[in-house]
C-alpha cells in the first residue's frame, strides 16, 4: 500500500502511525515497521510512501499492479462509522508489516485499528484538543470492480454506502490546527490567521494493489478543495526525506520545501528526518 503521508498524531494513540502523516500518510513518514510492534502502536502524522527506497521492488514482494476504471471511483469526506472503520483498517494495513503466517496476526490487526478507529472518531468530532476541525478523505470503489485484484483488501477495508458495497482503496485526513503533535510546525499565515487559515494533510495511504492509477493525485486534489471551503490559505504535509515517490507526488501536486527536522530531533524520535512542504491555496470571498 501507498503511504503518501503519515499517521495520526501520537495520542491518537495509535501514537505514530505515523505523522502526524503523515501518517499518513500514507501517509503517512516512518518506514513501514515489522512485526513485533512495541506494546503501544505508533502512528503519527506525517507523510509516507510504501516504496520510498530507490531499488525498485520485487515482482514477489509487491503485487502486480492493476488498472482501475476512474469512471466508478469516489472520493469523498467520511461521515459514518463504517467509513472512518475502513479507512482506518487500511491504514493499519498500509502503514505495518505483518509477517505471513504468523500466530495472532489478525488479532492485532483489529487491536490496532479500533485504536486508531477510538482516536479518529475523537479528531473527526471535534473533542481532540489542539485541532479546530479534521476531515477523514476516502477513495472508494465498487466491490464489483476489484473483487477480483485482492480479498484481503476486499475483506477488510469494505462498506456499505447507500446498500452498495465499496471499498476504500485511498484514505488522508485533513487537520485544521496550527501544528500537528511531534512534527514541524509551518510558518505561514503568519499571526491573527494561524489558528483558522492553517492546515495539515496527514495519513495518506493507497492500497498497494492500486498504485501508480493517480489516486494519491485524486486525494491530494480533493483536500486541497475541501480545504479552500473552510477558508485554508496555507496546506502544509510532513514527508520522509528519504522518501521518494511521496515527495514528488507532493512536488507535483504543487507544494514545495519550507524547513525540515533537525537531525538530532529525528534521532531523538528514532525516525528519518521530515521535510515540511507548504503550498497556497486561492481565497475565494462571497459578495
């Protein structure tokens, strides 16, 4: 799975998934981590990407990609709990490595996401202190349209919309604050607008049997909408500076560099050092 950005902020507490991304990230900036986890997931809220190595994957390790019809995807705000349920298991699923045949495995899925799932719920609604407003963005498709690519992504990230079953296969959060927990803080606007005008993309990820269709693209673009309707001018995201693919979706998508971590913060946190990358959105007053 894609992790463009990185997960939920730490006290989520699926602590770091990891940005705060960014996760999500994606995604969304530590490196997907193996199984054994430590006794308290980490999540943050940062930027990720799957494959941010340079070596290009191998055919064994990483299914081949399929192509999608984009005429059946949506990509919409989350509102019920179904939605923020399986946007939640695909993060789990995207942002941790779950050895084959191991004993418990399934268990521990379900532990993490119903902790990410509590945390997301409390963000999405307003009581998590330190955040004005945040909206869970899923990509979904019909399940009739990828039955046949996967049936763990089938099974585990599904919903019903409407008595339709769909599937998310993309999922980010949109955070309106004025700084994320543990992360870089962006600088603009700078005074009386920080706390209204400012926000944050974090926990993108994309299902890894869908990469390479656009959908970091499509989610990326509808945040930066979403955000325009709450009166955002400046977005910022938190990616890995070694994280390739997830830098130039973002470099495309029109951010560009503002500051990054200093090294001994990232050593203190025991992951790679973050770049924060700002872009402006147009403000649009009704007469």
């Amino acid at each position: 799975m894609v992790i463009l950005n990185s997960p939920c902020p730490p006290n989520s507490r699926f602590h770091s998934f990891h940005s705060a991304s960014t996760p999500t990230f994606f995604m969304f900036t530590h490196r997907r981590r193996n199984l054994p986890p430590s006794p308290i997931p980490s999540f943050s809220i940062s930027s990720q990407l799957y494959n941010h190595q340079q070596q290009a994957p191998s055919p064994t390790t990483i299914p081949l990609r399929q192509r999608i019809d984009k005429s059946f995807l949506d990509v919409s705000e989350a509102h019920s709990d179904s939605e923020l349920w399986a946007a939640c298991c695909l993060r789990v699923r995207s942002f941790y490595d779950f050895p084959e045949q191991s004993f418990g495995i399934q268990d521990h899925q379900k532990y993490l996401a119903e902790r990410e799932f509590e945390a997301l719920k409390e963000r999405v609604s307003g009581t998590r202190e330190g955040f004005k407003r945040v909206s869970c963005i899923n990509a979904t498709l019909p399940l009739s349209q990828i039955a046949n690519i996967s049936d763990d992504l089938c099974s585990s990230c599904k919903l019903s919309n409407e008595g339709e079953s769909r599937v998310v296969v993309g999922t980010l959060d949109l955070n309106q604050c004025i700084r994320l927990p543990e992360e870089i803080t962006g600088m603009k606007p700078k005074g009386i607008g920080a706390d209204f005008a400012r926000a944050y993309i974090s926990n993108v990820c994309v299902a890894k049997e869908l990469l390479r269709n656009g959908l970091g693209y499509t989610l990326i673009a509808k945040s930066k909408t979403v955000a325009n309707e709450w009166g955002i001018s400046d977005l910022y995201v938190h990616v890995a500076i070694d994280n390739e693919p997830a830098k130039n979706l973002y470099l495309k998508s029109g951010f560009v560099y503002e500051s990054e971590e200093p090294a001994w913060q990232a050593r203190f946190r025991d992951r790679p050092r973050r770049l924060l990358l700002w872009t402006g959105l147009p403000i649009t007053y009704e007469l």
